[in-house]
C-alpha cells in the first residue's frame, strides 16, 4: 500500500475509534503506544516521514471540534531529526500543550529502530488537574515511579502495546493517581482507581470504555481513621464517597457535594493521608529501631 493510502486508512480509523467515545462527552481520550504504526512494515521509516504530522493534524482537529484532550503516541522526529517514542498531548484548542518522550525504551528500539531515550519526566497542568504520561516500557522502573510519587499527579496516562499486570494497580497507588491504561487488545484497556480498583474495562467485545471520575479525592489507611470515616459518613451520607477495595488496608474517599471539597472534610475530621502516614510510620521505626 502507498504511504499516503496507508496514512489515510490510519486517519480513518482513529476518527472511528473515537466517534464510538464522543457521544460521552469525555474531557481526555487516551490512545495507545505507537497509535499509527503500521505493524510489519519493512519500510517503517519512509512511511513516518510520509506520514509527517497528518495523523496528528487530523487529532488536532477532533480535539477542537470536541473541545478534549486527546493523546497522540506515535513515533517522532525530533527538533534534531532524531527519532523519539513519544506521547504528544493535545489541548482542547487543538494545540500541543506538552511532549513526553519514553524514558524507558526496548534495548531494540534504540539498537534497531535508532529511537532515543528520553530523560524527563514532566507533569502537564490541565484545565482539571494534572497528568503524567508513562509509556509500556516504562511501567517496569520504579526510578520513574518514584519521580511521579513526588509529582503527585492526578492521572497517569499509560499507553503502551503491553499491559504491565499488577504494575499498573502499583503505580496508582504508589502515587494516589488514577491510572487510564490504553493497551493493545487482546489485553483489555482500563481506568485504575488510586487504591488499585478496575473502575471500568474494555471487553471482548468493546476495545473503548469511558468513565467518569472524581479527582476530588485522598487514600486514607484505615489506622486510627475508622470512627472519623464513620462519623463523617453519618453526618454528610451519600456526599461523601469512601471505597474500600479490600485486603488492602486503605480506602479511596471522594467529596460528591459542591458544598465542600476533600481538603474541607480532612481538615474538619483531622484525616492524615495514607502516604503521609506510611512515611510518619517509617520516620517512628528509624528512630525506635534498637540494635
């Protein structure tokens, strides 16, 4: 197939992708790692340099006519003319407000594809809060994990042609993010919760899923917090929402009322974050450890 044909059929498709998802209004579309590639081509470097900007042109165009963020991952050439695995984040404007590029790549990314690695890690301030992008290799180096630990991002947009198994559930909860993951089927896309809970998922027979999440939100442990939930429970009811995956010793609490945000209920209950009180736990074994 001519390169420009095979642009044209990758356009198609994403603009039918996405169709499927627009009818919920969505404020963020995630697409996979490399979403234009074009699998077992011998000549994958003329068809990028064909390929240009259209694909991420014509997204561009869906993100204003939409007024969404939209995710585009593909294979770039840099400012240098050289190649970098990247994500490129796409404004409601349909401008570029940011570009992430794999800190982590395949050793035959780099030997046999000359895609070089990236070295920063930058979290992007959206209209909603702000996001950190992670890419299919990456998700197995805590290094990275543990830079967005301190970031403290809202969401982690993983794509990726991998799915990463329990690695995912680690890395929301490691950051108290929530984690939309989009992966190549057969493997199912999701939306992980900060506590490690499957909010939705793609199925066998949907490869697109949506879901409203609230980012008003804080994982509490339940040490020393049990009668402050309850009470907060019986005072404001279905304002408030806590989430108890299970097993794990922490739940997810959410503010549902316009009324009072997250930051009002910890302030008001004296609620302690889980990730403040681990690290409040580690600071009292250094200092009570005897030899």
């Amino acid at each position: 197939m001519p390169h420009g044909k095979a642009v044209d059929r990758v356009i198609r498709h994403w603009r039918d992708r996405i169709s499927r998802v627009l009818p919920d209004r969505p404020d963020l579309i995630v697409l996979p790692e490399l979403c234009d590639r074009l699998a077992g081509r011998d000549d994958e470097p003329e068809y990028y340099l064909a390929r240009g900007n259209r694909v991420r042109d014509a997204l561009a165009e869906l993100a204003a006519a939409h007024v969404c963020y939209l995710t585009y991952p593909a294979q770039r050439l840099d400012a240098d003319s050289r190649w970098r695995n990247s994500l490129q984040l796409i404004g409601r404007d349909g401008t570029i407000l940011g570009t992430y590029d794999k800190n982590h790549l395949t050793i035959d990314e780099y030997e046999k594809r000359g895609t070089l690695y990236g070295t920063e890690a930058q979290v992007f301030e959206l209209d909603f809060g702000q996001v950190a992008c992670v890419i299919c290799f990456d998700l197995n180096f805590d290094g990275l994990l543990a830079t967005y630990v301190a970031a403290e991002p809202d969401l982690l947009l993983f794509s990726s042609a991998y799915h990463g198994s329990f690695r995912q559930q680690q890395w929301a909860y490691s950051t108290g993010a929530y984690l939309p993951a989009a992966v190549y089927p057969p493997a199912p896309s999701a939306i992980i919760s900060p506590v490690g809970h499957t909010i939705a998922n793609t199925t066998n027979y949907h490869d697109e899923i949506t879901a409203r999440i609230n980012l008003d939100r804080i994982v509490i442990h339940l040490d020393y917090h049990g009668k402050k939930l309850r009470d907060m429970k019986r005072k404001y009811g279905p304002e408030v929402y806590i989430h108890d995956p299970g097993l794990l010793g922490s739940v997810l609490l959410t503010s549902e009322s316009d009324q009072r945000t997250v930051a009002d209920l910890v302030e008001e209950f004296e609620l302690e974050s889980a990730a403040a009180y681990l690290g409040r736990a580690l600071v009292h074994r250094s200092t009570h450890v005897e030899g």
